[in-house]
C-alpha cells in the first residue's frame, strides 16, 4: 500500500464501524498488515479514550490526596514534556467500583475531552505528530474510525459550540500532521439522515440513545439554540454534517465519499476497488 493511513468518518448510525471492519478485512486479503482501531478503543495511538492530562503541580496533588492509590496511579501514568497522562479507563478496570467518587469525578474533570478547547486542540494534535512520526518508521497500516472529523467537530461544535473556522482549522492541522503518511479518507454517506440514526436508537441501549440526546442539546450548540429531545438532536446532527461535509471539501487528501445504500457485497467490492488503486 502506498498509505499507512486509512480514516473512517460519517455520522452515527452510517455504518463507520462496518465500513472499517471490512476494509481490514480487505487489506487482510490483500495480505498488507493492518491494525483496526475502533471508537473506543483504549490503546489508541494517535487519539485519547478514557484519559486524564495533569500538569506537575496537578498531578502531584492528587497522589498526596489520594495515597492509597498513589502506586496504581504511578503504575498507568505516561509522563511527557508538556505533562501526565493518566488512561483512567485502565485504572478503573484494574481496581473496579473501589474506587473513590471524588478520584473518579477528578479524572472525569481532567478527561481531555473535558478540558477547555484551545488545551484540547493542543494536546491532541501534539499526540498526532508524534503517532505519524512513529508510524513512518513502520510498515504497518492503520486503520483509524471517527476520530478525525468526528471528535474534532463534536468536541468543538457539539460541546463548546465554536466558530466554523477554528474548528476547521483543527481538523486541517490533524491532516498536516499525517501528510508524510499518505492517508485515505472515507466519508461513510447515507441518503436519509433521520431514517439512519433512529434505526441506530432501535439497535443500541437506551442508555447511549439518552447520553446521545443530552450530549448534543444541553451544551454548546444544542443549548445555545434551545434544542430539545430526538428532534433538538436530528437538527444538530444536520448542521454537523454540513460542517463535516465543508471540512471534507477543504481536505488536501486522497478522499472518497462512499454511499452505504447498497448490499454489503456490492458495498464491499465498493471498497475494494478503492483499495485495490492504492496497491503499488
């Protein structure tokens, strides 16, 4: 392959994790080594889940608060120049439920998906630079689903309800900083927006269907536009595509829009045909 970098994109419920679990399957027949990395996933090389940032000061206040923790906290901890971060997701599946509600609640606080956007933007991009410089030292190729528009613009529209500019200004940075490793994007389409994501709420637990609908109206541009319930959701999961669709215009890249209308083989050998041009 001529990339080292595949990115998945699309609204929920479009088929992301679909798409990208087929074209590792692909690339496993077309014996190039790849590795998928799904929404969620805690190892992930370029993005955060589930993780802490703590400058010095901070981090040392915690383990003087917290030191019958202080050896698990040392034990995950990743310290670099601009801080430490602390994957507390991990933790939490070390030690369980015995863990105190003012640590958990100090984590959440200090999530980076939590801090203001400007540091958010900062230390995410930062963690981009340094996954491409190490993926070029490598064959391998990665596979990476809604981390690159989506967060970005969830993050930055859905919750801090910012100007169209810095927000494509983010996502922009993000692909400069992947340049060298010549990705291929995939923007998964559907032709019915609604009809998508409410087939999405019959398939997942009620409880993500309630998280979802909080996310998205009871901050940033949600709330600033007095949205409410499935309908407040459908109209910002609206304007997000339009930004998301606008970014993708703008992107210097190998880019392809490809529409999940179809049977799965016909969207499969969609996809291959794709693939296969990349192949040197």
């Amino acid at each position: 392959m001529k990339t080292k970098l595949i990115l998945i994109e699309g609204l929920p419920g479009f088929g992301k994790s679909t798409t990208a679990r087929l074209v590792h399957n692909i690339l496993a027949e077309m014996n190039v080594e790849a590795e998928l990395f799904l929404e969620g996933n805690l190892d992930h090389p370029a993005d955060f889940e589930g993780v802490a940032y703590y400058s010095k000061q901070d981090f040392e206040e915690l383990l003087s608060t917290h030191t019958n923790f202080k050896d698990l906290l040392l034990s995950h901890v990743i310290e670099k120049e601009n801080g430490y971060f602390l994957p507390y997701h991990k933790v939490n599946n070390v030690i369980g439920s015995s863990l105190p509600s003012d640590l958990t609640n100090n984590f959440f606080q200090k999530d980076i998906y939590e801090l203001p956007l400007e540091q958010n933007i900062e230390l995410i991009t930062q963690n981009w630079i340094a996954f491409a410089e190490n993926a070029l030292r490598g064959n391998k190729v990665y596979i990476f689903e809604c981390c690159f528009i989506q967060n970005p613009i969830t993050v930055g529209m859905v919750k801090y309800g910012a100007e169209k500019e810095i927000i494509t200004n983010y996502i922009k940075g993000l692909a400069q900083s992947v340049k060298a490793l010549e990705p291929i994007l995939f923007y998964v389409d559907q032709a019915d927006l609604d009809y998508s994501f409410k087939k999405a709420i019959q398939e997942r637990p009620k409880e993500w269907f309630e998280g979802f609908v909080n996310y998205y109206t009871q901050q940033g541009y949600g709330k600033e536009n007095e949205l409410e319930g499935l309908e407040g959701t459908l109209t910002v999961l609206k304007v997000r595509k339009a930004l998301e669709m606008d970014v993708f215009s703008q992107l210097d890249m190998n880019k392809h829009i490809i529409l999940n209308n179809y049977s799965q083989e016909e969207y499969r050998n969609k996809l291959k045909t794709i693939l296969d041009s990349e192949t040197i």
